[in-house]
C-alpha cells in the first residue's frame, strides 16, 4: 500500500491517495486554522508523556483520544444487557484493601 499526502496551499484541505491492489481512491482531510491559548506546563507535560514534538500535535493527539474515548464508552454502553455474567462480586472483594 502507498500513501501519499500533499496539501497544494495552507488554504485547500489535505488530500490523502490510498493505492491498494491497482485500485486509488482519494480521500480529503479538512483541516481547519485556530488560535487558542494553553497553559505551556501542561504542554510541556503532554509532550514529554506521549513523545510528540509540537504543540498542534499534542492538540490533535488529545482531541483524537477524546474522540477515540467517547467512542469506545458508547460502544461499551451498547452492550448493556447483552452478555450473560457468572460470578459473586461480595467474594470476589473479599481482601481488597478500602480506602
């Protein structure tokens, strides 16, 4: 598989070509300009915990797994009442320690 990603100007979305087997689509990737303003310690903190370099990556990181996260709760709500569970949960707490 190759991809190639190219933007013609910072003012027209990123286009990303996905060649597969002999077969290309194209698929765009709207990308949109903001300013924010975020306290620097947690950036510093961000970027040293997750390894990335710049500010707009730790901001596309943490709106990703924000994304990512809300998703995985929805898809974990969904089953609620779909599977079946054996077991005693006042044993299996036995010998935790309360705090």
């Amino acid at each position: 598989m190759l991809w190639l990603v190219f933007s013609v100007t910072d003012n027209l979305p990123l286009f990303t070509i996905h060649i597969k087997l002999g077969k290309m689509c194209m698929e765009v990737i709207r990308l949109k300009r903001t300013n924010i303003v975020l306290d620097e310690k947690v950036v510093e903190k961000a970027k040293k915990i997750t390894g990335l370099r710049t500010q707009r990556e730790v901001v596309d990181f943490a709106l990703r797994e924000l994304v990512r996260r809300n998703d995985v709760k929805g898809n974990i709500l969904r089953l609620k009442g779909k599977i079946h569970w054996e077991g005693n949960l006042k044993e299996m707490r036995t010998g935790r320690v309360k705090t």
